[in-house]
C-alpha cells in the first residue's frame, strides 16, 4: 500500500549556472528538505517522478530551452498530481514584466516566482508552502486509490450477487446503469438505456405504482425498494426487484438515486408454484373435511386426526422444498468457495518471508474451509442417496460439531458432553449420523421451553447375547439426555412411529425420531429411548463398531503436489469464468498447458480441430449440455481420452453411464494433482 512521503521526499534543482545550485541545495538541506541537482534539462526530466516533491529552476535555464519533452511530463502527470515549480529570475524578472517568465507559467502551471537575490527565509518558507500542497496532493492519491479499491470490490460483490447498478438524476432524469442492470430489463451490454426507456420497459399496471414509490422515497427520505413486472423487447413478462438510497446535497436538496437491481422471475415463479401447491392442498384438506362431515353425522376426533395428516404432509413437502433450496445454495456457495480457495492457495506461494501476509493468507483458507466444511454438510442433508459406510471417529464428529449444535440450541440451553479419550470406530455414514446427532439435540431443545442441560455422552458397550433388535458384539453408543417434560409409556411407544409428534401443529414433522430408527436399522443398530414424565428423555443410539480406522486428513491442504505427471495438455471446461479462471492458474502452476471452454458446445469444438488433448476436466452442473452429456459426447469423438468430472454436489445425479472419475468441489491444487494422476494410472 502506498504511504505519503516525508522525509523520503526529495526536492529536484536545475540551476547549471554560477553557485544557485549549491546555494538552493544547502539551503533546502537546512531546512531538512532532501534534494537532487539536475546537471542539464535532458537529466532533469528524466528525473521527474510522482514522488518528486518541487521543483527549483533558474529562469535563464529554461529561457531558450526546448520545452517539449517537459511539458510532455506536466500534461502527463496523474490526475491527483500537479508538481510545484519553484523559478528563481532576476530582479525585475517576474511574470507581470517577463514575457519569458510569463510563458513558464503557462508550460509549468504550478509556479512560485522568486526574484533573486532573496532572502534565505523567502526561499525557505516558499519551498515549504510547495512540500505542503505536495503533500495534500500525495494524500489526495492515497483517497483515489482507495476509492478506485473500494470501487474494484464493489463491482466485484455485484457480480457475484447477480445485481445490476443504477444512478438516477432527479433534476435532469439522467439515468446510468450497467450491463448486469440493463440485462434485468431485457436489453444487451451495449443498448442504450434511457429512463423514459426504463419506465416504457415497466408492466403498465405497475407504472404509477413505481412512480409513487419514487415520489415517497424524495419526500421522506426512505430507502426505495420495490417489486414489479418488466416486459422485455420480445414481448416476455419478467418480474424485477429494485433497491437505492437518497442522496440530497448541502442544502438538503434530493439530487439523485443509487441503488441496484435484480432480476427475480424464478423466485416469483417457484413462489407461485408454492402458492398453488398450497392452494391444492388447502383445496384437498377441505374436500376431505367436507366428506368427512357428511358421511360422519358424530366423532370430531377424526376429522381432527385427519387434518393433522394433511398438514403434516404439507410439513413434508416444504422439507422436501427446504431440501432442494438448500441443495442449489450450497452448490453455489461451493463454486465460490473453489474460486477463493484455488487463489488464496496460489497466492500462498509467492509470500514465502513475509510471515505477516502468510498468517493473513493461512487465516483465510483456515475460514474458506470451514465454509467448505458447512456446504458439505448442507449438501448431505439435501441429497438422496444410499448410506456411504466407512469407519467413523465419533469422538471427532461430535467433537467438530460442538459450534454448530450451541448455535442451533440458543443461549437458553447448555451443551454438556462426556467424550472419552479412546473410543472404537463405528461403522456409519458421517454425514447421517450428523444429521442424526442434530436432531437429537433439537428435539431436547424444544422439549426443555424454560431452559436446561442437554447432555451428550459417548461410550463402548458389548453384547454377549443378542438382544431385541441387536446382535452380539462391541457398539459404541451415542446418548444425547435432556431435562425436559418427558413421555409418558404410551407416548414413548409412539414416538418413533412416522409422522407421530406431540410438539403443536406446525412446529415439527414427526419424521425425525423415525428417520433416525431407521438410519440406526440400516447401520444394523438400533434406537432407544427412555423417558420419565417430568424429568427428561434419554435418547440412545447403537452403532455397530469397525474393524477398521478411519481415514484421517490433517485437512491442511496446503502442501505442495506430487510432480509426477508430467506437462499435459488439458481441455478446462466450466461455465462460472471465475472458477474457471482459478483452475487455470492451478493448472499451469503445475506445469499443465491449459485450453479453456466455457460451454459442452465450445468445449467440442476444441476437441474436433484444436489438435491432440492428453485429459478433459469439466463441472458438471452447467447450462445447455451438462458435464455427464459432455463426457459422452467426448468419448464418442476420442474414446481414450481421459475424462475427470467436477462437481459441488454430494453425487452425480443417476443416468450417467460412462465411467468417469469425479473431483469433489471446493479441491485443492493438491487434490487435484493426485487426481490428475490417478485418472492417468488407470488410463
């Protein structure tokens, strides 16, 4: 970062007759202003630079000189910069007598006259006058240049966020927008977009709509936000969101409005399709409900019981929404997190001895993973899939989940947990008996209104004897107690029964206790459950244990990659530039030579007449022609080329039949190398 010059900052003198130079320089040098003589002009320009402070110029040196090259300088100089000029003339000389000097003005812009001889003091408090206003000047750089950062990181945040920027002229109408915002209304990078033409583009039901909403936002000063239907050129209705802010001057005037925009169609649309779904079930609930009147002159317990069940379904179907929302969001946030990772990784190598910037950089991988680390499991609880057994630590699992369950439970609730230091692995999928573990503890939560202790404990346990559900052998149990109402015998009986609840209507599913009998049944243990009305619920659950360890990663990432592939040529195919940009350089870090493809389209084409590739990478996720289509197609042209296929989610979706190898998004450099030479090992 740039910082303002002091004591550094040094004075420039061009005075090749008599003593001047000497007598400037010394006089300068009292006056702990640093300074530089400049034997002829041609050194003198060449010595010019933005941390010049002053200049001091005899005028007789400047008199008949070829001034071009200087005033070439001046009238480049940035637009925070005009360099003072200090010219010492003879007595008589100055400007208001001096054609000569008169002129220097002209070429020089920034010009102290002092007629010699003068007095050291003159010279001195002149010269400081001219390192002060240098000054202003390097602080006026300084504010540009954070300005011009701000501006970068802005415009950056806006286009990761899809969201257009606008700026309204409420005296002249006078609207500017950008690519992103004009792409909002249906118009191309390049279109002109005036606001007779915004307001034109609005759904004429929605035009005085918006016009009062501006009208408001002047005469109260409140931020605009609004929602309305666009109709593009092609005669399509699209629906816009649209948020600024105002900005009056000193006088307290409304001058102008900035603010951004965002193209909404597919959230009006998926919430309109809620709606309707709603609207059906509601619908159906009441058909239902009508039946069960007429057929049923007496017990309104039924009926009651019924609609329990609709709404209960209703709870399912917005789970399986919920899901599917979740699902995309952390696929998202994944490409994302790939690019800052990729970087920041990069970027790690090339600030080897500067420790500060290596803890800066190491901090911000440490907080990237760890958001790798939540869309993981955000990407579990989205997906439908059959269990992934490998041995579990679930010491470390519950362990690595402490911060989300204290966040999940409020600040009314207290987490105790009861870990021994060595515990057997259990045979599990990590990511369902996470899942597993939250539910518990958000069923104590809510089974515990005024507050209490939930208490998580861990320990071995071994049958000799098979006992109900269970076999012989060695279990780790996972016991998760609360301090809460309890259950009564009858209620227990129930609770693992599907859709069975005693929180009111709305406020659970009654799917959870039962999805964890069953992922407990699947893993060839078993739930169970004790409780005593008034003092809490036990919840155990039993996991049959590993022969096996698990598989530990210090999850650094960090280290460098094996080199034992040699240089490829790789086709990179991915629609997002920005991952697709952060792949490259990982690539040819490695010593890879690189073509980049931001479509299946774009992508064959280079494989049908851009020469020989030694392997294809492409995600998977993207529009047009997915990255299982790509695969195939690719085969079908070059049916040994090898393939490797990136992509966010927890599992490629079924119908893929090719065999491909699949990289897990957000990778490392690392990963991606190990990959890389996998997928050729097995060619």
């Amino acid at each position: 970062m740039r910082t303002i010059p002091n004591r550094d900052a040094i004075a420039l003198i061009h005075a090749p007759l008599g003593r001047d130079a000497q007598i400037a320089g010394s006089l300068l040098s009292e006056a702990a202003i640093l300074s530089d003589i400049a034997e002829d002009l041609a050194a003198f320009v060449s010595a010019l630079d933005e941390d010049t402070a002053f200049a001091v110029v005899t005028e007789e040196a400047l008199r008949s000189a070829d001034l071009r090259s200087l005033s070439a300088w001046i009238k480049a100089q940035p637009s925070w910069s005009d360099l003072p000029f200090i010219i010492l003339t003879h007595r008589g000389g100055g400007p208001e007598r001096n054609p000569s000097a008169a002129r220097l003005s002209e070429v020089l812009g920034n010009v102290s006259f002092i007629e010699r001889p003068f007095h050291a003091t003159t010279f001195i408090s002149v010269a400081r006058s001219a390192m002060r206003g240098r000054r202003r000047q390097y602080e006026a750089r300084l504010r540009i240049e954070a300005l011009d950062e701000g501006e970068r990181r802005l415009q950056a945040a806006l286009e990761a966020g899809h969201l257009g920027a606008w700026e309204l002229d409420l005296s002249t109408d006078a609207l500017v927008t950008s690519a992103t915002c004009r792409g909002v209304f249906g118009r191309g990078p390049e279109d002109a977009f005036t606001y007779d033409d915004l307001l034109a583009a609005i759904h004429p039901d929605d035009v005085e709509k918006t016009k009062s909403a501006v009208r408001a936002t002047i005469e109260t000063g409140g931020d605009y936000e609004i929602e309305y239907r666009t109709i593009w050129l092609d005669g399509s209705i699209h629906w816009a969101e649209i948020r600024a802010q105002l900005y009056r001057n000193r006088s307290g005037k409304a001058i102008k409005l900035v603010g951004v925009s965002a193209d909404i169609t597919d959230r009006i649309s998926a919430d309109e399709q809620q709606r309707k779904l709603n609207e059906t079930l509601e619908e159906r609930v009441a058909e239902r409900t009508a039946e069960l009147h007429e057929a049923h002159a007496i017990v309104m317990a039924e009926v009651a019981q019924r609609e329990r069940a609709e709404e209960q379904l209703r709870q399912a179907q917005k789970m399986e929404a919920i899901g599917q929302l979740t699902g995309g969001v952390a696929h998202d946030f994944n490409n994302l997190l790939m690019a800052v990772l990729g970087n920041l990784e990069l970027l790690r190598k090339h600030v080897d001895g500067d420790v500060k910037a290596a803890r800066l950089i190491d901090g911000a991988l440490q907080g990237a993973r760890r958001g790798a680390s939540l869309t993981q499991r955000l990407l579990a609880f989205a997906r439908r899939q059959d269990l992934r057994v490998d041995p579990v630590d679930l010491g470390k699992l519950v362990g690595d989940m402490s911060d989300l369950l204290k966040r999940s439970v409020g600040t009314g609730i207290v987490i105790e947990t009861n870990l021994p230091e060595r515990l057997e692995p259990v045979l599990a999928d990590a990511n369902q008996l996470e899942l597993a573990l939250l539910n518990l503890v958000v069923n104590a939560r809510d089974a515990m209104a005024e507050g209490g202790t939930v208490r998580i404990t861990l320990a071995a346990r071994s049958l000799e004897h098979g006992e109900g559900d269970l076999a012989a052998g060695r279990y780790g149990v996972l016991s998760v107690a609360d301090e809460g109402h309890g259950m009564d015998e009858e209620t227990l009986q129930k609770a693992i029964e599907p859709f069975f609840s005693t929180k009111e209507l709305g406020k659970g599913t009654g799917l959870g206790l039962s999805m964890i009998h069953g992922l407990a049944l699947q893993l060839k243990g078993t739930l169970r459950l004790r409780s005593t009305p008034g003092k809490g619920t036990t919840a155990e659950l039993w996991i049959p244990v590993s022969d096996a360890q698990p598989v530990v990663s210090d999850g650094s990432g960090g280290q460098e990659p094996d080199q034992q592939v040699g240089a490829l040529r790789v086709l990179l195919v991915d629609d997002d530039f920005l991952i697709a940009m952060s792949s490259v350089d990982m690539l040819t870090d490695l010593g890879h030579e690189v073509i980049e493809a931001h479509s299946g389209k774009e992508a064959l084409a280079h494989l049908r007449g851009s020469g020989r590739f030694d392997l294809l990478i492409t995600d998977y996720s993207m529009p047009e022609m997915t990255g299982g289509e790509l695969a195939m197609a690719a085969r079908a042209l070059l049916p040994d080329l090898p393939i490797l296929i990136a992509s966010g989610y927890a599992d490629l979706p079924s119908g893929i039949d090719i065999d491909v190898a699949r990289l897990g998004k957000p990778y490392t450099q690392q990963q991606l190398a190990q990959e890389i030479e996998r997928v050729l090992k097995d060619v």
